[in-house]
C-alpha cells in the first residue's frame, strides 16, 4: 500500500509514519507542505522520496493508494474532500473537522466514492484499553453507574504553539483532548452521550482559547460521565475509572500514547491488577487501517466514530459557552 502524508507534523514524524511503515508492503511516497523548504526537509528527514507544496499535485500520483491527513485542524475538512475526490482512501486525524457538518460531509464523501475513512482515535487501540472493555462487556463489574476520565496534563512545550493561542486552526484542549475522551468512553460503554453540562477556562496556557474544562455527560442506560481534560496540570497523570454495581475499574497513566499504565479491579473478591497486552497502539490502528483497505475489515475508529467525538467536544463546548445542558447533535447518525 503507498501512502501519501498531508501535513508535515510532529504526529507523523513521531509515530505513524514508524506504523506506517510496519505493515507488509507499505510505503510513504510523499509528504505535502504548506511550506516548500520545511516539506523538504521533513521528506529527507524521514525518508520519503518526495516533498509537495501543491495538494491536487500530490494526490494526482495514481500510485497512491491511501493519504494520511494531520495538518492542523482547520485543513482537514477540505484536504480530506480532495483526497477522497481522487479515490484515495483517508485515515484522518482527529478531530475530524471544526464543525459537525463538514465532519458529516467527509464521512457521506467517502461512502459513495467506496474508499476506507478512519479516524486516528488511538487510545481505543491500547492493550489497557482492549482489557477495560473487556472486563466491561463480560459484566465483570455489573451495571456501570459511572465513569471518571483524568486527561489533565502538562502539554509539552513544543505541542504549545496554535493548540493553546490560535482558534482559528482549532486550539483549545476541547477540540484536542475532549474528542479522545469522547472516543473512548463510547468504546467502552457502547453508548452515546445524550446530554452534556461543563466548565471551561484558562489556567495559565491558554491565549483566547480554553486550556481546561471539565464535564458531565448523561448515558442512555443512565451511567453518569465525569471528565477532566487541561493542557496545565504537571503532576495530575491521567486516568479512568469505571463503578458498577458488582465492583470497580481503577486504570491509572492509560490516557496517553504509550503503551504503558496500570489497571486495578476491586470487587467483593478483593483486589486484583488486571494484565493487559503492551503493543504499539499506532501500529494496531495501522493493521487494521490496512485489513480495512486489503480485505474490507473495519479500521478500529472509523468516520462515524470520528463525527461522534466532534460531536460531544462540541456539546462540551456549547454548554461551556451557555451554562446550560446541551444535547449532543450527532448529525443524523
Ligand atoms: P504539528 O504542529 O506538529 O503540525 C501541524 C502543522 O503545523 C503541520 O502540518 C505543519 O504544516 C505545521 N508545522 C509543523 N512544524 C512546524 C514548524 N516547525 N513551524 C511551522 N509550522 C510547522 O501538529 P501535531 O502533529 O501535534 O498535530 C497535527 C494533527 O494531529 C492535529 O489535528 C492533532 O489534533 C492531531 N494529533 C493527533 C494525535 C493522536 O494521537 N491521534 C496526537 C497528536 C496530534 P505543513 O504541513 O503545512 O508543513
């Protein structure tokens, strides 16, 4: 499979070119970059043969069979529009796009044209992850009453730039982490968020865009979602804690890229650490992308998924905004 990357970012450089490059018969042809000498510097960097400034130039190589998209925010929705015009298919970063409709409107695109749209939600690749689900559909827990996500972290330096000062490329920690946190509470609850009240603020980061917000989510069984997401919080580490009527999920460092974290269960029985696998979540997520493309399996976060998570960042955001409860808006699906 060759692969053209849209966006010249950290996120491929770090991890999914790497992913890419681990599948059977998988190459990177090309990168595309708003700017000729950086695009080419990363192409040399990386090794990939060729650098383009010119998106339609790009995606007019017949050779490519699928493109990468993780430009910043504001990009993806029409880059993401080009690339399915041409057949290609499209594993795009998340979150999909700055409004639900043209989230909507790239997922519709790819379905008639018949190619594969996958969303980059990684955690739901994670060994941890996989096993929290796992506990969860089995009832090892029971009834789940509720469901706490710790994503409150101190955003790296060089991640600052338009994540905390630029709207208009899609900053704020909203758009950045709530969509995860959206992402894999669906995944282990197999339900969507019905209705949404939430803080918003800056502490410290932000520059005209939230770098802190925290929520409540309503769930249709009625299990009750409490998150916390902030770009400020040196020494909080992340987690998620999942409470059912037959006992509790404990997952501490599990909201991150790394294959890493601990799960405990607490239940009558006692307390025990549940063992998890510990491969690389961004190469799972291109095994399946690939199976999805090869022999029409399913990538693990598809574009439903991806309009799904915009859907609660933006509810999040409304009701920051208003003071009110919101209800998501999923577009229809
Ligand atoms: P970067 O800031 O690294 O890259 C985004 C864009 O910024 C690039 O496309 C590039 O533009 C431009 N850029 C990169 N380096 C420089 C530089 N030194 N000077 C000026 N401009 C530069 O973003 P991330 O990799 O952090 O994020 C990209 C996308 O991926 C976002 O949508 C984000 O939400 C998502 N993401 C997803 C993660 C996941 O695990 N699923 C993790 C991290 C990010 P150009 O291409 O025009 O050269």
């Amino acid at each position: 499979m060759r692969w053209a990357l849209i966006g010249a970012s950290r996120i491929a450089s770090g991890y999914v070119i790497d992913a890419i490059r681990t599948q059977d018969g998988a190459e990177v042809c090309s990168v595309l970059s708003s700017n000729a000498e950086r695009g080419a510097a990363f192409a040399q960097e990386n090794a990939i043969p060729e650098s383009f400034t010119d998106l339609d130039a790009q995606l007019a190589d017949d050779t490519v069979d699928a493109v990468y998209i993780s430009t910043t925010n504001e990009k993806h929705h029409p880059q993401a529009m080009a690339a399915i015009a041409a057949g290609k298919h499209v594993l795009c970063e998340k979150p999909l796009a700055m409004t639900l409709e043209d989230a909507v409107e790239m997922v519709r695109a790819a379905r008639e044209k018949g190619v594969v749209f996958a969303t980059n939600h990684h955690l739901r690749n994670a060994g941890s992850h996989l096993a929290i689900r796992d506990l969860i559909s089995s009832g090892r827990i029971g009834s789940v009453l509720s469901a706490r996500v710790f994503h409150a972290v101190n955003l790296p330096e060089h991640l600052r730039g338009w994540r905390i000062n630029d709207a208009s490329a899609g900053g704020g920690v909203i758009p950045d982490i709530v969509v995860h946190d959206a992402d894999t509470i669906r995944f282990h609850l197999s339900e969507d968020p019905v209705d949404v009240v939430a803080k918003a603020g800056t502490s410290g980061m932000g520059e005209g865009v939230e770098d802190s917000v925290m929520s409540v989510w309503s769930m249709p069984s009625g299990t009750m979602v409490q998150t916390h997401e902030s770009f400020t919080h040196g020494f909080a580490g992340t987690g998620i804690e999942f409470h059912g009527t037959e006992g509790s999920i404990f997952a501490r460092n599990v909201m991150t890229q790394q294959p890493v974290g601990e799960i405990r269960l607490v239940d009558a029985g006692g307390e025990s650490d549940v063992p998890f696998e510990t491969h690389n979540l961004y190469h799972r997520a291109l095994s399946l992308f690939t199976d999805a493309v090869r022999v029409n399996g399913t990538p693990s976060a598809d574009g439903v998924d991806g309009i799904k998570s915009l859907a609660v960042a933006h509810a999040v955001r409304l009701a920051a905004q208003s003071g009110k409860t919101e209800r998501v808006d999923y577009g229809g699906f």
